[in-house]
C-alpha cells in the first residue's frame, strides 16, 4: 500500500487512502514541491518509489524495463 505524501504547503488530502485519479495534475496555485520531493511512502512509512503509473511516482525506469524484457515480474514495496 502506498500513500500520498504532500508536500509542505499543499492542501491535505481528503483521506488516508485517497490517491491522484489517472491524469490528475496539482492546482497551479499551489506551490511546487521542494526539489527531489518524493510523493509516496510505503505501508511502514518510509519513502516509497509509488504506484506505477501514478502522479509522482519514480517508475519510468521500471517501465522501460517491462517493456525490454515482458517476462519480468515487476516487484516492489
């Protein structure tokens, strides 16, 4: 399980559980994220890579691995 971890500033969102929806991009008035902030955090939380897929999630390197080899099983917490 992976949970949203907004940065300072930002408005908290509206549950524990609640996660960006596909496409979703923050409100341009609200300011932007520290340098290098990650957006994810794991079950025990800790800093998470996130969902793939998801509004700042660090996959893109995960996906290009899947696309190399589609036999892999593409695993993390």
């Amino acid at each position: 399980m992976h949970k949203f971890n907004p940065p300072p500033d930002w408005p908290e969102p509206p549950s524990d559980s609640w996660r960006p929806p596909v496409g979703w991009t923050p409100d341009p008035a609200w300011p932007e994220a520290p340098a290098g902030w990650r957006f994810w955090l794991g079950r025990t939380g800790r800093r998470s890579s996130g969902p793939i897929g998801a509004y700042g999630a660090v996959d893109a390197g995960r996906l290009e691995l899947a696309t190399v080899d589609p036999a892999l099983v593409l695993m993390h917490s």
